[in-house]
C-alpha cells in the first residue's frame, strides 16, 4: 500500500524535478495512446519532439507561437500569485485582438509606422478593460471572478462573431466572416526575412525580465505575493487586497490583450472567428508547469509551443485530429498537480 | 488493596517528520481518580491524548484498558471502549445545533428526539444548563464546552479525557466544571486532566504525571505540592524572576474613546463603548477568556479593521481611528497578533522578507527592495534576541514557536514604537523564550514605550502589567493598579460584574449584558 | 397561448440538464469539496453517452455510460484532490480542459452520426390537460427525475443521520476527524456521487436534449451549473429554481427569434452567461449571507496527520 507522509520542509530537489517528471509521464501515456491508436509510437514522439525544431523555419515557427503563451502566462503568473483566478484569459485576448483589429482597420494605404504601435496599445487597453470588468465585479460585489471571467470569455467569443458577421465583415470577402486583411502600416514588423517571427518576441522576452523584476524585486510586486501566500498577514501589514485585485487583472488583462493584437495583427493578418485559439487557457498550464516563475513560464511557453505544432503535425502527417493537442495539455498539467505532491510529502510503501 | 487501573501505558513512542512527540512515555490511571498530566506547551501532552483515544497511532509501546491490551484504531473504538474526550479546540460544527453536535458524537443508533431527551436529563443531573435545539455558533465558549463535557457524558465513560478545559473558562465555571468531575470521579469514572496550570491542578487532582519535551519526568500528588515545586518539576528549574520597577508613567499616548464598532463576522463580537488609556512608560493588560471581543478590538487598534469612528482611536493627539497599518505604525504604532504563522508572518518567506511586513527602511525609490540591507537587519534581530534559526533566508515556518515569536517580537521592537499592542505574547512559546519576551516588554516600558498587552493568561499578566482590563462581550471594565487586583475580582470581571461609571458597585454592567443577550435571542 | 406552453416545456427540458449537474455539484460542495472540472466532466460524458447510443441504440444504456464517464473522471480528481491534497481549484481546472482535450480528440468520428429517433414522451392522461398537457407531461423520464432527485435530497441532507455527516465534513472536516469519522472516504463518495449526476447530465445533453455531437457541445453548462450551487446558497430546491430560470433564459433567444424580433443571434446567444454573471453579482452582494450558508470548509484542503 503506498502511504504520503508530510515531509519537514517541502523539498527542493522535487520542486525543480517534478515538472521534468510530469512532462516524462505525460510523454509515457502520448505514446501509449499512440499505440492503442495504431499508430508508431516513435513517429509521433519524432513528430512533437524533434520536428519542431529541425529547421530554422520549424525553430521561428516554435517562437512565433511560444510569444502568446508566454505573454499570457507572465500576466497570470502575477495573477495566480496574488490568488485571484483569472480563468477568463481567452477572453481578453479576444477583446485584445477585436480592439486591435479595430485600430489596424482604420488604417489605410498612406498610414505612418506609428500604427503599429495604436494597434499594441488598443489591444492592451482591450485586454485591460475585459479584464477591469471582472475586476470591478469582484471588488464592488465580491463576484467569484473563476466564473465570471470565464462567462465573459463566452461574451468575448459571440462579440467576436457578432462584429465579424456583421459591422466589420470585408464587403469583397465573398461574404466570408472576416474583415479586409490589413494594411502593411498596421502589421507587426518581422524580424528577418524568411520567417514569421516578428518583435512579439522579443517584447515578450523583456516583458518577462520586467515581470521578475517586478514580482522579486519591489515592494509592489512582494505585496502580491503575499497577498497570495497568507491574506492575513497582508491585511496585517496594511497591502491593499483591493490594489492587489486591479493589479493583478489589469496586468494580466494587458498582457493577454497584447498577445491578442499580436496574433491578429502578425501572423493572422486579419479578424476572423477563429481568432480564439485556446491560448488563454493553455497559457494557465504553461503557468504552472513554469512554477508562476517567469524563467520557468519562457521554458514551458517553448514545450506548450511544441505541443500545439506537434499536433498540427499530427494532423497532417500521421492523420490525428489536432485536439490531440488538448489531450496532451490537459494530462501535462494533471501529471504535474501529481508530481507536485512529492514537493510536501514523501511517498512511502508500507503497511 | 491494589487494583487493576483503569488505564495503563507502557513504553508509548509517537515519532513525526522532525520531532519525538512522545519518547518512552509510561502512565497509570487508577480508577475513580482525577489524574492531572503537567507541562509545558509542547511537553507532548495532547499527542499523548491523541493516541489513546485513537486519533493517532503509537509507533511503539502498549496501552492496557482494565488490565486488557487492547489498540484503540479510531475513536469510535475508543467510545465503545468507555473512553470519551473534551477536546481543547472543541470539534464542533457551528451550523449545527447542539443536539445535532451532540448526535454525531454518539454512535448508538439513537434517533435525534432521543438524543435530545438524553441531553436534556444528563444535563440536568450535573448542573449544566443547556438548550438541545440552539445552533451552537449561538453559544457561548463556556457553553460549547458544556456541549462538548455533554457529549461525553451520554457515552457513560469509564474514562474521561479533558484537554486544557479551562483556558476558555472564568474563574467561577471552572470551579462548576470541577463540581462535575468530582462529582464523576466519586461514581467511578476516572479522570485525565491536561493542564499547565498550577493552582488548579493542585486543588483539584491527587495524582499527577509530569511531561518535559515528550518524556515522563516525575510523578506526584499534586495536592502535597505548592506552585514551586511543580514549576521545578515542569521545568526543570525555576522559572526566571522578572524585575518590576515601578515608575510614574508618563504623557497619554494611546486613547481610546467610546469605541463601539459591530463585526463584521456574523458569528463574532461586537463591541460597546470602549475606553482604555496607556501612558509612556506602562504596561496595561486586558484579561479575558477569548471570543469576548479581543481580536474585533486588536483589528480595530491595528487597522486592519479602519471602520472605526472618527476621533475613537487617538495617538498622541493624531486621529488614528481609520487610519491605515502603515499609517499607524509611521506615526508610531506597532502590533503583534497572536498568529505567528499566516499573520505576523508568511510562513513560507524568509525571516528577512518577513521584515517587510512592517518595515519599509531597506526600501529604495520605486519600491525597489534592497535584499543586502534587508538581510543585515535580520541578522541582527536574529544575534540581538539570540534566536536559533538557519540564517535570515530561513522561513518562518521553519523556526519554533518561541523563535518566530522572539522574532516577531524583536522586529517590531526594533522599529522603537512609541506605542506597542501584544497579543498573546507568549502562547505556545516554550519556558525560555517566554521569559525573555516578557523581559523584553518590560525594558521596552522602560525605556518609555506604552505597552498594551491582551493575554487569556492571568498569571502573566499579573507578573507584567502595571493596571489591568477585563474585556467582556465586548465590553471593556474600568482599569484595576495591579497591587489591587485578585483573582475573584478580575473572575467576577470576566463575567461582566464590573462597577459601572453611573451607580453602586456590581450590577449595571451585567444588566447592559442581559439585555444584549435577550435582544439577540429576540431576533433568532 | 401555444407558444408560452411550448416556452415553459423548453425551459424545464434545458433546466433539468442545468439541475442534474448543479445537484450533483451540490453534493461535493457539501462535503466541502469543489470540483470545477464540471464541464470536463460533462463533455466527456456526453461524449461516451452518445457513442453508447450510436453502437446500441439503448438511450438507458447512454445515460448508464455517461455516468459511469463522469464516476472515473471524477474518481481521478478525488483521488488527487482528497489523498494527495493537490489544490482542488487547479485540480478542477485541470479535469475541465483535459476533458474538453479528450473529448474533442476521441469524438472526432462521431460529427457526423445520427442517433434514432427517442419516441414522444406522454405521461398517461396528464398530457392532454389543455396548456399543462404540452407544458408539464410530455417530457422524458429524467426532467421528472430531476424533481425526484431534489426532493431525495432535501430528505436525505436535512433528515438522515447520514446526510448529517456529509455536511458536517463540509463544516469542519478536522472536528469530522476527532470524532472519528472517515473524511476523507465520505468526501470521495460525494465527489464520486457528483461526478456521476454531472455525468448524467452530459449524457442527457448529447442523447436527447441536442442529438449530435459537436466538440465543446456543453458551451459552459458545466460552469453555469457551478454558479447555480452558489447562486442557490446550497439548498437544493432552490438550485431547481434557478436552474428553470437559467433554461428559460436560453430558451428565451429561440423564442424571441420566433416572434420575429430582429436582434443579431449572437447578441442572445449570450444571453444565459450574461445572466450568471448578474445571478453571481446579485447574490454575492451580500458576503455575510454566503459566509453563513456556505460549507465552511469549502476548497480547503484537509490533513487528517496534523
């Protein structure tokens, strides 16, 4: 019979390991599936793993879809630690996008450089404001802001459709739901030629260096933390759970707004109804998996990163529907709440 | 004429992750005695209980039940055994009423009227006024207690435990509750009774096991002893006699006026007309058995609860009544919660980022943290109070009680406040730390700080403060010099028999009381 | 006059799925636990419901194979949740998007099936009633059930020794503990109780109530009915209450479509999440109220060691 045994001291060792250990678990079961399917399980081990990151292009490819992921999961990272659940990312991405896109196709041929900058800001001001009104709910009602962010995801997504079906639908677009393309001004400059990838990167990389510095070294930052760790001794030393609230959904609001003006206005080019990919609720598992740590959150952007083209590799070569995807997200993050458990306690066998 | 005891132990071990709670341990209980266990907090004494009622298994030795070995695996086993526990931190369920309370802590298949009958003769039979059908989040402490002491009466024990029954009890419950053990003990049940206080367990006990750190250390008859001579047992030593000086105090520092201020928690304390003062240079203690108000008023002193009204809460002159924490503690005002772990300190940060609570020196512009600094001045708080911890970066939860609360203590200390507020200051601290934090109190007095301590420990409160409280549903009694106050006197207090401002001695306040109660009972 | 029949019939048809699951969730939240993997639950129920059908035709079978989906789904998130005290929000969390994951991923040959016809459902007599005939009696077995359901539980909570001991747990699980009963195995029972109604429900949806399947077909039910337990204060008649509220507002979009008004669909389409977050503002408004009847131990973990 196993039995847990709470440890002394929660263990070091296991809090760098057990991620390492639940995506090792997590990889074990994909390739069991693989075989229940039929299928080789070292082709699709070849297919998420290594694939991805063959070529030049397959790395710009990874970066270019680990930039969302990671903005978004800084911004819940920041929420998480100061135990607000924001549930509701995919929400504000949309709201991020749909401001964005509407900034972008106000554009026209002649606009300046300095659109592209509007578009970022209006999709995070988007972000902000979806994110403001849990916030506002929770901090005038005391609404649970788990379910109402995530009721204003759906809100987001029929939104979304309702201006794409409607108001912004592209009049030449052979009555397809989308808006016109936008103008080169309002698209997000690329880094180099002969990839996708654009400066989403590298502001997400120095977001993420500012969110360490923000959550480990200001008073600000501790003040959110400890709001998370032990309400009490907050109240006791005077922070603001009323601050510590807008803080953490406006930066995490902003951020998931910003990643959605970033995918519409870079890769996507357009607003369609697909704008909604899942990111915001893949970002929650790239979250933890990165320990809420923003060197931790860069590294499982890249894996989740890796799922997510893994699965549209699946689809194409090895005839998998691409919701294998989700399948693999959801058992990385089970394994990992698994895992965690040898952090506290020590599994013995025993009487 | 020997005969067999009713409970025996022999060689009881019970080991968790970092500690021996209980090391070799050996007892035996003779029937129809009330046989007290003495020791300090920590001494192993409730994990003892723990393990013979069955809430936790010993890792070695035999218990004997009337001569029988016997493993008590749960506490249902224990019940049908004849053993029965009051626990310390009573395990009742609020929303429920007390017959419901009292139904889930029998086993027989007895429908819910029977029970409440059974409550109903029981009580009666032993003095113990209590109502079946009232939820229990409407009672009393004194009164859950009943429920709990109740509760075990209905298994008709032939052992009764008791775990520091009257640390939440006045001075006259406690001598009802000892009418009712002895009047158990003489129809045959035998009694164990856990405490760590002298004077109760010598008027009360014949026979008494002395703990120390998990280990057996002596045995006695408690009523052949004086306090003295069991503080050497329980310690080891004689406990450290603190130097009072008397001194004049000096300019108002902390007034507080006509404080009324309702909960904001439906099932705590509201609190009426407060009024206290503490001077430079003093220490004034509030006594009172907890759930009277205590932490709505400290909430209110701290600012954690700033919905005071304006001019209620004076420092010196400035109107603190909604003021913020950080507000309070730069105008001087520093506090000590009675939490260590989760409130006065994040049990999973380091001593030095603990600092941060509620001290902003080693913070630059911008917020921006100098971790350098801060990590000197907790090396200095951990060298000055001698605290044994593994460095600055150490996690409070990683330190003893007494440690983190030396500490905590030493933190706030060290801020100089002009006015410091103490609550239980020496709650689970061992022997040690608990002197020279009552020390440290002392020389910050006088060194000219205004100190407020609120303690549910009578014996120390009379050994540090210079006037003394009574805190009573949330009503506080004029002050009492220490040379004049008594334990009968500060009991009758605890009970809201105070003089008020407006008449004779004894009665109005208790009258203002009554009709409080009667009000809430009104609205059901 | 027909159509406010046919409006009542709908909204009892969509609450009763709202009802199903919110009870069952009910169920855990008494024992102090949450389970916000409601929705994964659901689907993957719905899911294994409409297979079932598919390769048997037995509708009775469905709903058999969607509870026992949502029992092991949740038996998973019990044993995590209850033995290595995992944190129960990220747990639930974790159980909604594998769920949503698999089911999407395992039915994808299922799009495009149909399942047989479920044959008009009449109580005897009844359903011929004038307006109350169409209204209230020809509706399958399980929107009775639901009722059925409601009153077992008002009994059982509130007047059985055992239901005593349920919401004792929820009260306070370590005092449960002292007493000596086994927490922790009366929680895994209610989780395992809950995971099966959800599991139910999800099944009812992709068998009768929307005959298809779609990935993510259960749109936020799941969650809705997460809001329905507290919206209700934890009492069971009430969830009932509010779970017809909540299907008479998403039957309200078709209705209102019917009698011609011109709003854009999407615009209703939002209509039952707009309305739980009006339900969830009114009714937190008042945090003293939600402190008294919440179970006090909710979402907290429990350490039977300590």
């Amino acid at each position: 019979m196993l039995r847990v045994e709470l440890r002394a001291q929660p263990s070091k060792v296991w809090s760098y390991a057990s991620p390492l250990l639940a995506l090792a678990l997590t990889v074990l079961i994909g390739m069991a599936l693989f075989m229940l399917l039929g299928k080789d399980p070292l082709r699709g081990l070849q297919v998420f793993f290594w694939e991805p990151i063959r070529t030049p292009y397959a790395i710009g490819e990874l970066l270019l879809k680990a930039t969302p992921l990671l903005l978004i999961a800084l911004g819940l990272a920041v929420c998480f630690r100061s135990n607000v659940w924001n549930i509701g990312a995919e929400g504000q991405f949309v709201l991020g996008a749909l401001a964005a896109g509407g900034v972008a196709l106000l554009a026209g041929p002649d606009s300046g450089r300095w659109m592209v900058l509007a578009v970022l800001l209006a999709g995070v001001a988007g972000g902000m404001v979806w994110a403001g009104l849990t916030a506002w709910l929770r901090d005038r009602f005391h609404a649970n802001e788990i379910l109402v962010s995530l009721m204003l995801v759906y809100v987001a997504i029929q939104l979304l459709g309702f201006l794409v079906y409607g108001p912004w639908k592209d009049p030449l677009g052979y009555n397809f739901p989308q808006t016109k393309t936008f103008e080169a001004a309002a698209r997000i400059p690329r880094l180099f030629d002969g990839s996708r990838l654009n400066i989403g990167l590298p502001i997400a990389l120095a977001l993420a260096a500012g969110i360490w510095l923000y959550l480990f070294r200001t008073l600000s930052g501790f003040a959110q933390q400890v709001g998370g760790l032990a309400p009490a001794a907050a109240r006791f030393a005077g922070f603001s759970s009323r601050r510590a609230l807008w803080i953490a959904l406006l930066v995490s609001g902003g951020l998931a707004g910003l990643a959605g003006a970033l995918e519409v206005a870079g890769p996507l080019g357009q607003l369609t109804p697909y704008v909604p990919a899942g990111y915001g609720f893949a970002a929650i598992i790239v979250a933890f998996v990165g320990r809420l740590h923003p060197v931790g959150i860069v590294l499982s952007a890249l894996l989740m990163s890796m799922f997510y083209i893994g699965g549209e590799l699946a689809q194409s070569r090895l005839g998998f529907p691409k919701s294998i995807t989700g399948v693999f997200q959801g058992l990385l993050l089970f394994s990992l709440l698994a895992c965690d458990t040898l952090v506290a306690y020590r599994i013995k066998w025993g009487k | 004429m020997s005969s067999t005891p009713r409970l025996e132990l022999s060689a009881i071990t019970k080991r968790y992750p970092g500690v021996v709670a209980n090391d070799n341990v050996a007892l035996s209980v003779e029937p129809g005695s009330i046989h007290a266990v003495l020791g300090e907090n920590g001494a192993g004494k409730s994990t003892l209980m723990k393990l013979i009622y069955g809430v936790a298994k010993p890792d070695a030795g035999v218990m004997r039940f009337n001569g029988q070995q016997v493993q008590v695996r749960n506490p249902q086993e224990a019940r049908s055994l004849g053993i029965s526990m009051v626990f310390q931190h009573f395990s009742l369920f609020d929303t429920l009423t007390v017959a419901e309370n009292v139904w889930l802590g029998l086993d027989k298949q007895l429908s819910l009227r029977e029970v409440v009958e059974r409550i109903e003769s029981k009580a009666s039979e032993y003095g113990l006024e209590l109502d079946p059908r009232r939820p229990v989040h409407t009672l009393s402490v004194g009164e859950r207690q009943r429920v709990e002491i109740v509760r075990a009466l209905l298994t008709r024990p032939q052992l009764l435990i008791l775990d520091e029954p009257t640390s939440v009890l006045t001075p006259q419950a406690v001598e009802s509750l000892f009418v009712v053990l002895r009047q158990l003990a003489a129809e045959g049940c035998s009694i164990l009774y856990i405490s760590h206080k002298l004077h109760e367990i010598r008027e009360l006990c014949r026979a008494c096991t002395v703990m120390r750190a998990g280990r057996v250390v002596g045995h006695c008859d408690p009523s052949r002893e004086t306090n003295a001579s069991l503080s050497r047992l329980m310690m080891g030593s004689e406990p450290e006699l603190l130097r009072a000086r008397d001194q004049a105090p000096g300019e108002l520092m902390l007034d507080v006026r006509e404080l009324q201020l309702a909960s904001e928690d439906p099932f705590g304390t509201d609190l009426h007309g407060i009024s206290l003062q503490v001077r430079a240079g003093e220490v004034v203690g509030i006594a009172g058995v907890s759930g009277n108000g205590q932490g709505e008023l400290l909430c209110a002193l701290s600012g954690e609860d700033r919905r005071a009204a304006p001019g209620s809460v004076q420092l010196a002159g400035v109107d603190l009544s909604q003021a913020s924490p950080g507000l309070r503690r730069k105008h001087g005002l520093h506090f000590v919660p009675e939490e260590r772990l989760g409130r006065g300190a994040v049990p999973t940060l380091g001593l030095a980022h603990n600092l941060l609570l509620t001290r902003h020196d080693a913070v630059g512009p911008l917020g921006w943290l100098r971790l350098g600094v801060l990590r000197a001045q907790a090396d200095e708080i951990i060298a000055r109070y001698k605290i044994k911890a593994g460095g600055p970066d150490a996690v409070a939860r990683s330190l003893s009680g007494g440690n983190l609360q030396k500490f905590i203590v030493g933190r706030e200390i060290d801020c100089n406040p002009r006015v410091l507020i103490v609550s239980q200051p020496t709650w689970g601290v061992d022997v040690g730390a608990a002197a020279h934090i009552r020390s440290e109190i002392l020389a910050l007095r006088d060194a000219g700080c205004a100190v407020l301590v609120v303690s549910e420990e009578l014996d120390e409160l009379f050994e540090i403060s210079d006037r003394l409280h009574v805190i009573a549903d949330g009503r506080l009694s004029p002050s009492v010099p220490r040379a004049e106050a008594t334990v009968e006197r500060i009991g009758a207090w605890m009970s809201g028999l105070w003089p008020s401002e407006s008449s004779q001695a004894e009665q109005p306040a208790r009258q203002g009381l009554n009709a409080a109660r009667e009000a809430t009972d009104a609205q059901g | 006059m027909e159509q406010s029949a046919l409006l009542l019939a709908s909204s009892l048809n969509a609450g009763t799925v709202l009802a199903i699951a919110a009870l069952g969730l009910l169920i855990n939240e008494k024992a102090g636990v949450v389970n916000l993997g409601a929705e994964g639950m659901m689907l993957c129920a719905a899911l294994a419901g409409f297979a079932t059908v598919v390769a048997t035709g037995s509708q009775t079978l469905g709903l058999l194979a969607g509870m026992l989906a949502g029992l092991l789904l949740a038996a998973l998130f019990g044993l995590l949740v209850i033995w290595l005290n995992t944190n129960q929000y990220a747990t639930g969390l974790a159980l909604s998007l594998f769920g949503a994951g698999f089911s999407a991923f395992a039915g994808t040959g299922y799009v495009q099936a149909k399942l047989p016809e479920q044959g008009p459902f009449a109580v005897p007599l009844l359903s011929d009633l004038p307006w109350f005939g169409p209204a209230l009696f020809r509706h399958h077995p399980l929107v009775y059930g639901a009722l059925a359901l409601v009153l077992l539980l008002v009994w059982w909570l509130y007047r059985t020794r055992s239901g005593l001991i349920l919401r004792s747990v929820g009260e306070s699980p370590e005092s449960a503990h002292a007493l000596g009963y086994p927490v922790r195995r009366i929680r895994l029972g209610a989780v395992l109780a809950g995971g099966a109604l959800c599991g139910l429900a999800g099944a009812y949806v992709s068998t009768y109530y929307t005959p298809l399947w779609v990935e993510g077909m259960i749109a936020g039910k799941g969650w809705i009915a997460l809001a329905l337990t507290t919206f209700a204060t934890w009492r069971p008649a009430r969830i009932l209450l509010g779970a017809y509220l909540f299907g008479a507002v998403t039957m309200v979009q078709f209705h209102l479509q019917g009698q011609g008004i011109n709003l854009p669909s999407q615009f209703l389409t939002m209509l039952p999440y707009l309305a739980t977050i009006l339900v969830l503002v009114l009714i937190s408004r008042n945090p003293q109220w939600i402190r008294i009847n919440m179970p006090a131990s909710l979402g907290k973990p429990f350490y039977p060691g300590a």
